[in-house]
C-alpha cells in the first residue's frame, strides 16, 4: 500500500471521527461533493422543525392569503439568488470557512468579538429547533406546552424534554459535516412527505373539498387578514423580506461558505431552492393549515406548539416528524456555531467545540420566548451577522478593482483591521438609530445596511491601505 493511499484513509479516518474538518485550510480536490449532498441537506435543514413555528405565526400577525403564497414566492426566489450569485462563488473560489476568511480579513482580535456574536446567534437558533422538537417529545407524558406569551419555562417536563433532545442533536452535530449531511440525506425525504400530508389532511376540516373552495376559505378562515390579540399587524413586505432575510446571515452574510466550499461548482447554489420551495412555501402553508385548524376547532387555544398540531393530524407520523426536524435543522446550525467558536478556542477539538455550542443551544432552548418570538428574532440575528457578508464580498470582488490587497489583517500583520471593525459596528449603529427613531421594523433594514457597510469598508480600506503605516508591510 502506497504512503500516498495511507495518507488518505488517515484523512478520511480523522473526518469519520470528526477532528478534521479543514477549519484553517482550503478544502481539497478529492474531498469536495456532489449536488446531492446539498439537496438533501437544505431540504432537510429547511423543511425543518421551526416550519412548524413560522407558518402559524404569520396566521397570528394577520397576513393574508395573497400576501403568503404571492410574498413566499417571490421573497425565497431573492433568496435562492443571493446564494448562487453572492455567497456560493466565493466559497467555490477560497474553500475556507466563514470564520476563517474573516480572520484573514479582519484580523485574530476583531475576528474573535465576532466570532462570539455569531455563535451566540446561531446557538440561539439552533434552541428554537430544539424546543420544537421538545414539544412532541413531552406529548406521551402529557406535558403542559408553552403558550404564545410565555417566557419562562412552565413545568419540570420542559426543561427535561429540551435537555433531552438537545442531548442528542449535539452529539450528530459534532461528528462534523458528513454527519450532518448523512442525516438530512435520510430524513428529509420522509419528512417532506409528511408536511405535504399534514397541509392535504387538515382541507377537509377547514372546509376545503376542492380546488374551487381553496381561495375563499383560505382568506375566511386561514390568512384572515386579522391578527390574534395581543400581536401586531404584518403584511405583504413583511412576508417578502422575511422569506428573504431569514437566513439573511447564511447567504448575504456569507455564512454558508462554511457549506458550499465543499461544492464542487457555484451552480450547487441553486440547491438552496429545495429547502425554499419546498421548506420555505410548501412547509410554512401546510404548518398555517394545521394551526388555522386548531382555532377553528378550539378558538382559545392560541398555542403555538407544532407537536400538539402534528399530532391531531398525522398521529405518531406527525409527532416523529416534528422530532426528527428538529433535528435535521439544528445539527446544521450547531455545526456553523462550533465553527464560529474554534477560533476562540484554538486547543479545543472541533468536537468537544461542537459539543458545547449545543450545551448553549439547549440552554436557551428552555425559554420559549426564544421560539414564539421566532420571527423577530431571526430578523433581528440576520442584521447583526450582515455587515460582515458584505465586508467579504467587497474584499473578495471590489478591492482588487480598486488595487488594494484582499486579506489585508493577514498580510499586514495586524490583529484588528479597524476598517472592517468599523463597517460592522457603525452600521448596526445606524440601523439602532433608524429603529428607535424613523420607526423602520427590522425586517426592512437590510438593504440600506448592506450598501452603509460596504461603502464603510471600501472607505475605509482605501485609508487604511493608501495612508496608514502598519506594522508590517506589504
């Protein structure tokens, strides 16, 4: 056997157990994969447990009918887009991480602060999975389920339930990639099929028994236009942004070039559309018709809890779907979250890493504010984690043009590059101020943030680059 071939089944033996995940390192030829691996695992992250929890929460905010099925379809075309065209092209060109990238960028001391940020994020996401999936676990022990107002834990059961799944979704996520993607590649099939058959299953009690019956009732009964109590009113663009932006830190915010550096070409972007399409539409409708049912059944069970809904319409199929997407959408999220913390913890295994990202996730899985206030929370992580996307994109595609370096912190020596830093700070600065003061919701702050932060970063780049002294030159 060659020294060649015994290198290689010890690479492939150390990705098996989950040491090497090329966290400092351009992923190699013979490691990238095809254009399944990415299906199966944006369908699967996607067509996930939070559909359970964002579907019904537009119905409490009182979209619509028009307003989902127009507003999804075309929201998650801009976000298919912004894959293939912004993040997938970088991470087919450098095949490095995220978090590795922005070190090289910014600097090991602007890097780590956001680092922090960002881990912390996808923590916080990864737990609102997790308490979805803890709300089917507790079902046999007919656990009392957290309502829509509520913040704190409300019985011993909960917190057992979430330590309980979370438990296990971290374990899956830190054996690394090939993991994650095996076990989105197995259950999202299954798992689309049954969100499709819970949507068809609930039309009869809705009131819809044929094509013909769908439009009327679905403005009646289903998007009614009026929101619950207590829940403010949203819209046509509030639909269409939040289609878009909610994974606004994994496309425009570069965060998936920790994914798609394993493709083997920028076209794999595109496979972003199974989880949109079928996760991001099909999903959140079918999960609005399942919790439309419950009201028309029980008007005062407000209750968001997608075990409960999964249940009275598919039975234990509902219940294990609920559970197993779950799953399937956190180990991804865990997975970039202990990527995002290596750098903090340099003489860590990704794997132990990995595993205490999904000790955090399970903590803040406990609260179910985290989950009922989904919504404003994904907008609101996807604006803090933007500005660093752009930083990326300029450094990658508009420095070169302007005859500054790419990767400046690295070749200058410096450990804080203050023209990134300040791109990131003074725009989340400005989007506070746009907030508290023009009244402009978090869902419509994207846009004017992406252009201040790259104009922020290219200004400044042209000052520190042309006019500055560092340390070490070029």
């Amino acid at each position: 056997m060659t020294e060649e071939t015994n290198a290689g089944k010890t690479e492939s033996a150390a990705s098996a157990a989950g040491a090497n995940e090329f966290e400092r390192e351009s992923v190699p030829e013979s490691r990238l994969k095809g254009l399944g691996s990415f299906v199966g695992m944006y369908a699967g992250e996607h067509a996930a447990g939070t559909e359970f929890m964002i579907g019904p929460l537009f119905v409490t905010h009182g979209v619509s009918a028009f307003d989902v099925l127009v507003g999804l379809l075309l929201g998650n075309l801009m976000a298919v887009l912004s894959w293939r065209f912004l993040c997938a092209p970088i991470a087919v060109r450098v095949r490095q991480t995220m978090y590795y990238q922005l070190e090289r960028i910014c600097g090991v001391r602007l890097v780590a602060v956001y680092n922090v940020a960002n881990g912390l994020m996808f923590c916080f996401l990864a737990g609102a999975m997790v308490s979805v999936s803890a709300t089917a676990v507790g079902i046999p022990f007919r656990m009392k389920m957290p309502g829509l107002a509520d913040w704190l834990p409300n019985s011993a059961g909960w917190i057992v339930a979430v330590l309980a799944v979370g438990a296990v979704i971290s374990v899956v996520a830190a054996r690394g990639y090939d993991a994650v993607a095996r076990f989105a590649n197995i259950a999202s099939p299954w798992m689309v099929l049954v969100f499709l058959a819970c949507g068809i299953a609930a039309l009869p009690g809705l009131g819809i028994h044929s094509p013909a019956d769908f439009w009327p009732v679905a403005n009646a009964v289903v998007w009614t236009g009026v929101p619950i109590e207590g829940q403010t009113q949203y819209g046509f663009w509030h639909v269409f942004c939040f289609a878009w932006f909610c994974n606004l830190a994994m496309h425009v915010g570069m965060s998936d070039l920790s994914i798609f550096r394993y493709a083997r070409k920028a076209g794999y972007g595109y496979a972003s559309a199974a989880g949109m399409f079928v996760g991001h539409y099909m999903a959140w409708i079918s999960a609005a018709l399942l919790y439309a049912l419950q009201l028309k059944e029980d008007p005062g069970n407000t209750s968001v809890a997608p075990g409960p809904m999964a249940v009275n319409i598919a039975g234990l199929a509902g219940a294990a779907c609920v559970i197993i997407a779950g799953w399937t959408t956190a180990n991804p999220t865990i997975y970039r979250a202990g990527l995002a913390f290596q750098v903090l913890f340099r003489n860590w295994s990704r794997f132990r890493v990995t595993l205490l990202a999904g000790a955090l996730a399970t903590a803040g899985a406990i609260f179910p504010a985290l989950v009922m206030k989904l919504l404003d929370f994904v907008a609101l992580y996807g604006l803090i984690l933007m500005p660093m996307g752009a930083v990326i994109f300029l450094d990658y595609w508009v420095l070169p043009k302007l005859k500054l370096e790419s990767f400046y912190a690295e070749k200058a020596g410096i450990p804080f590059h203050w023209a990134a830093g300040a791109a990131w700070i003074l725009t989340l600065c400005f989007c506070l101020v746009l907030y508290a003061y023009a009244g402009i919701e978090n869902f419509f702050l994207f846009i004017p943030a992406w252009f201040i932060a790259a104009a922020l970063y290219a200004g400044g780049s042209v000052l520190v680059q042309r006019y500055s002294r560092p340390e070490a030159g070029l």
